[in-house]
C-alpha cells in the first residue's frame, strides 16, 4: 500500500508540473505527441543489454524550445548473474557462489522535460537536435528466486526478488522529421537509480538490483499532431 502511494504521489506531481507549463502559455498552440519505440539499456554486471517497449505521449511546440513527454516501458524477463560469497549448507565453508536465474518483466513510468537547441519559430528542421532530464519510477520490478539459495546461506550479496526504485535520468537527444507530422526520435541518456528491496526479508547486507543505474539508448517513431 505504502508502495502504491508513493507512486500515486509521484505521478501526481509531474501531471502538476505539466499543468503549470500549460498555464504559463508554454505549450499554447502546441502540438501533442505520440510515440512508439524500444529502449536499450545497457545495464552490464551480469545483465547484458535488456531491450524495453515503451509507449510515450507529450506536447511539442514549433514556437517554444521546451517540450515535454512521459513514457510507459514494458521490458520483458532477461537474464541476470552474479558473484558472492556464501556459506556452503553442506560442508558450512564459505565459497564463491554464483547467482543466477532470470529476471521479473519490468515496469517503468518516466516524466522528461527536453529543450531545442535550434529554433523552430519558422517551422522544423530536417534535423532537431536537444537535451532532456527526467524522473523515473519502477513500478514493478525484481528477479526471480535463484536456484544458489538452495545450498547456500548467509550471502555477502543477496538478490531483490520484489524491487521499488526511483531514478534520475539526463542526456542528448535527436529528431529526424520525415515530414511535419512523424519523426523518428532517438535519445542517448544515463539513468541514476535508487532501489529499494520489498520483499518479506529484512536483508541488512548490500542488494543486486535487476534494474540499476545504466546508460540507455532508445528509437521509435513519433507522430505529431497540431492543434490550436
């Protein structure tokens, strides 16, 4: 509960933020925007590079510099190993063991807030290039229970089953428009993440997080559609 809160809370206040730039005349004659596409996010340490979906909406005016858009990410199970130290359950010496198994899907909601570093007042550029920073939540996240922990106790580092986490996220970004309606969006960025572990376990020792702190790449195409 205190979780769904949190989140709830967070949500509320980006949309809060979003109508104050609305309010301000940031985005007036503006136009919304749409856009589907895959993240990379190179996560290493044992993660490779998971590959998300997301579905993204915004609002983007040609007269302004700064745009706004939230993204909804799906990225499905991957897999995740690591290396501690444990104590064997057989023999009661302690040994390096390795961590293994697959991940949970993971769910994410992020709000970002990009700037133009060209003008637009006289229409779009063939190419757009600006920067971005943004809030992240993970909604749903964490790894499934490794087959290490059958023979093996007191770890020097223990897997977040069930993961709540808040993130920062900044870096680069880059439109290429086909037209004055779709584009094709890319984004090169580096997210800082705080996790929290909420399973059942009151561990005290460090945690490896399906989701961590990494750098993203992520493409798709987005529509844009003008209104008054």
């Amino acid at each position: 509960m205190k979780q769904l809160s949190f989140v709830l809370l967070l949500i509320l206040a980006t949309t809060a933020v979003s109508a104050q730039y609305k309010k301000a005349s940031f985005f007036t004659k503006g136009g919304r925007t749409y856009t589907l596409g895959a993240t990379f996010h190179s996560m290493g340490d044992g993660k490779g590079t998971p590959i998300g979906f997301f579905y993204s909406g915004g609002k983007d005016n040609t007269a302004k510099h700064l745009f706004r858009w939230y993204e909804l990410e799906f990225i499905p199970a991957y897999k995740y190993s690591y290396q501690t130290m444990a104590y064997n359950s057989n023999s009661g010496s302690k040994e390096q063991v390795t961590v293994s198994g697959k991940s949970q899907f993971q769910f994410l909601y992020n709000f970002n807030l990009g700037y133009h570093l060209l003008n637009r007042s006289e229409g779009e550029k063939r190419v757009n290039p600006y920067v971005f920073a943004g809030v992240d939540i993970l909604i749903f996240g964490g790894a499934n229970y490794s087959e290490a922990y059958n023979d093996h106790y007191d770890f020097e580092k223990n897997l977040s089953e069930q993961t709540f986490g808040v993130g920062f996220r900044g870096g680069v970004g880059t439109l290429l428009n086909f037209n004055e309606k779709i584009a094709l969006k890319t984004d090169l960025g580096y997210n800082l993440q705080y996790n929290l572990d909420v399973t059942d376990f009151e561990y005290t020792t460090p945690m490896y997080y399906a989701f961590a702190n990494h750098v993203f790449l992520s493409t798709g195409i987005r529509f844009r559609f003008s209104q008054d």
